[in-house]
C-alpha cells in the first residue's frame, strides 16, 4: 500500500507532499488543481516498475495535438529534475527524468530507497527523444533489487504489476470494456458482474457476446433489454464508465486502483450504490484506491460508506487539495476528526469560489 508521496517539477505540480494515506483515499477540489496528475505520478512511476515504460503516453492521453516531451516540466524549466517518490512499507520506488541538452534526450532513472538497510540504488531506465521516441531502454526487473537484497517481495511485484489508472474518457474505449468482460466471461464472473450493473442500473443482468448484425463475424458484448440485444455503442457515457469501473474492480487483486472524477456522466442515485459497491469490491480484493472528484456529493457518499468512526479511521481518508498556481505548490489538506467542521467550511468556499 502506498503511505506516502513527493512530487517535485512534474507537469503542472512544482511540488507535492502527501501523507497518511489509507485503503480508500478521496482527493476533493475544483479544476485545475493537480488532483489528476498526482494519479499520473504514481501511475507512470509505478509503470517503470512494472517492467512497462509508458511515459511516452503521458502527454498524448490528454491532447490529440503534438506535445513534446518538456511539457512534463513544471514550467518547461528542464534544468530541474523531475522527481517522484512514493512509500510502500519499508520500500521507497520513484523516477528521476533529467534532460540533456547537449542531445536534447530525457533520461528517467529508477529509484529504490530500501528503508531497512538503508541504501538507495539508481538504474538507468529509459532514453526519450525531445519528441518522446524512445531511443534506448533498459527493462527493469525485480530481479535485480532481489539479487541485491533489498526488501522486495512478491506481495510489492503484485501490487506494483497490478496497477491500474482509469481516466474518465475510458469510457470511451469499447475494446478495451469488451476484453475485461472476455476475462469475465473465462472466470466464470459474468452472472456475478451482470447482477452488480442491474442492481445499480436496472440493466445488465443478462448480456453474451453475439455477432453484429452489421458484422456476423465480429461477435460483440449485448445486454439483453426485454429480449433486445443493447450493444455497448448505444449506451450512455455513464453506464459504459461504470462499466469500466465495476470490471476492473472485480479483476484488480491486492494492488492498486487509480479513480479519476469517479462521478463523471453519473447520475447521483447510480452513484448511491456504485460507491458501495466499489468500497466493498475493493476490501474483498485487498485493493487500494486513489480517487478524483470535484463533487462535494460524492465526498458525502463516501462518508456515508464509512459511517462508523472506527472504520473511518481505519479505512478512509478524505484530502481536500489546492494549488499554487505561480509557485506550482500542491497541498493534501486530510480532513481529521479535529478539523472536520472548518475542512467542510475551507472546501466549500473553495468549490463555490466564495471569499
């Protein structure tokens, strides 16, 4: 589980501290404030681990222009290095991305700080052009911190492998939607996951893939409506996200999910049941959760979850976060049980734009 993070010259963030973090943990502020690029920092840093550099997509996922590769500068001031860091028990994984102008390629190094020794190692990772082409790289294993005997089990490969990040435009990416429900559909899950989406949608319970009628041998995902096959096409951009939301729940396993704007396109009765069921996936697959939003709704329904002090406590944390914007400083405000009434008061007037 990830306990703390540090974030330093990475996109719009020029720098980040956070900490305390729990199984279930809620950033909260208006737009523009940093919350999905913290996301993209643990993702992308967490990635280089996984054996999978996708650095290069980082840019490209949020523009259909070209974006070079100093844009992951806070400021494009490439004389700093870009620095993440991230805690999970007595080991420490992040990146440094340093640019050469001489050759005006990026450089992005692993780091492992092992608490217990402790001893840091920097590994070389991946070379990118200015236009973000890798011309080198260096796969990363865990094999090579095990042989060096730092504190690296399969527990840490698990989560670290297990990653997941889903954007709220993932709601558009059909394949993608219908390989998990395949995966389903292998493990013998689909009756389990069609009562899920009926329960919070009314629809779902009975689906099959079956040839489209304008492709009989392209067989594509339907749920059955009064017999009617209802493609994935046709669905509503809250349902499909929802859909992608309750899947990869299911399938994620002692690691980590990413949430960003967990309301979007959602209607607040979906979301009355789809956050419970979330939490409760979560717990049972021994999940973390990072999650974004900008709804004070959403934040409520959360504290409905964990209504109970003691559980509270033990599973939830609530952050409310604000940025600077000349300075870049972003800033993890944790609600607590002393400051309850004035991280309500601060939040409000920061969503509302009051004085």
């Amino acid at each position: 589980m990830i306990e703390n993070l540090k974030i330093e010259n990475f996109k719009g963030i020029g720098k980040c501290d956070g900490d305390d973090f729990s199984k279930v943990n809620l950033f909260i502020g208006k737009n523009n404030c940093g919350k999905s690029t913290i996301l993209e920092a643990i993702y992308y840093t967490l990635r280089e681990f996984g054996g999978r550099s996708e650095l290069a997509q980082i840019l490209a996922r949020r523009s259909n222009v070209y974006s070079g590769a100093q844009e992951l500068w806070f400021n494009y001031d490439t004389k700093k290095i870009v620095v993440t860091r991230f805690r999970l028990g007595n080991v420490e994984l992040g990146l440094n991305l340093l640019f050469d102008h001489a050759s005006s390629q990026i450089h992005s190094q692993n780091v492992i700080f092992d608490k217990a020794k402790p001893e840091e190692y920097v590994i070389d990772g991946t070379y990118y052009s200015r236009d973000f082409e890798t011309t080198r790289s260096v796969k990363f294993t865990f094999d090579y911190l095990q042989d060096r005997g730092t504190l690296v089990d399969q527990n840490l490969k698990n989560f670290v492998e297990g990653i997941t990040l889903l954007e709220s435009n993932s709601k558009n990416d059909i394949d993608s939607i219908e390989r998990v429900l395949g995966i389903l559909k292998i493990d013998n899950r689909a009756g389990e996951f069609g009562e899920y989406l009926c329960d919070v949608f009314g629809i779902g319970k009975d689906w099959e893939f079956v040839p489209h009628p304008n492709r009989l041998r392209e067989f594509r995902a339907a749920f059955y409506n009064k017999g009617t096959p209802l493609f994935l096409n046709g669905f509503g951009d809250g349902i499909r996200y929802a859909i992608q939301l309750i899947t990869r729940t299911m399938l994620t396993k002692d690691s980590l999910l990413l949430i960003e704007e967990l309301e979007s396109n959602q209607h607040v009765e979906s979301l009355k049941k789809l956050i419970p069921l979330l939490v409760r996936l979560s717990q049972e697959n021994n999940v973390q959760i990072f999650a974004t939003t900008q709804n004070p709704q959403v934040w409520r329904l959360f504290e409905h979850e964990f209504d109970d002090d003691e559980r509270r406590d033990k599973f939830f944390r609530a952050f409310h976060v604000t940025r600077d914007v000349a300075s870049g400083t972003v800033k993890l405000l944790p609600q607590t049980k002393e400051n309850a009434d004035e991280f309500w008061t601060n939040l409000d007037k920061d969503l509302s734009g009051g004085p």
